[in-house]
C-alpha cells in the first residue's frame, strides 16, 4: 500500500532527525499496534481509540471494527501515530526538514532539477 510505505519513509526520517538531536521519538506500525524502533511490550497501540481519546475525534461502528471520522476528511483518513518527547520547535523543525528534503526528491524523479 503507498500510504503505508509513505507514512513509514516520513516517520523514519522525522523520528531520525529527532533521535539525531537527542530525543526519543518512534513511529507506530499501523499493521501491528507495535512501535517500529522501539522494543515491543505485551500490549499494541490502538489507534482508534488513541485519536478518541487524544484528538476527541468521533467514530461509527462497522461491524465489528471502530472508523474514525475525520472532523474534515471524514473516513477518508488513514490514522498512524508517532510519539517523542522532544520540545513542539524541534518536532517543527525536523518536520520542515524532511518535507524539504522529500520536495527535492520528488522534484528530482520528475526531472524539474
């Protein structure tokens, strides 16, 4: 799926530059519940009711399985989670970071440098 294998490229290179500045950071793996990086304990990581809980994000029933409902995207969501401890300008910042650096590569494959 390129939603996963995207949300796994954007998560590894912003928890990088996180772990590089000295702060924990890890990406959870939508599949299993598990953190990525991090060693896995005897409970996963629910993110439907993370975003409940956290976001108050809304859900409906589907058979046996919780949606979330995105206040603006509705259904059309694909929720995955990533968790640090670093400060809101170093998550910012690495952020920025990696959305120029994936700009240039997009730019790069399609031949615009």
């Amino acid at each position: 799926d390129n939603l996963l294998k995207s949300f796994y490229a954007w998560s590894q290179a912003v928890c990088s530059k996180l772990i590089e500045a000295g702060y924990w950071a890890d990406y959870i793996d939508p599949c299993s519940g598990y953190p990525v990086l991090g060693t896995q304990g005897s409970s996963t990581y629910n993110e439907v009711e993370g975003m409940q809980l956290l976001l108050r994000y809304k859900f409906q029933q589907v058979g046996m399985c919780k949606v979330i409902l995105h206040p603006r995207w509705g259904q059309r969501i694909y929720p995955a989670s990533m968790f640090t401890v670093a400060p809101l300008e170093q998550i910012q910042k690495a952020i920025k970071w990696v959305e120029s650096s994936f700009q240039q590569k997009t730019e790069e494959k399609s031949g615009e440098i």
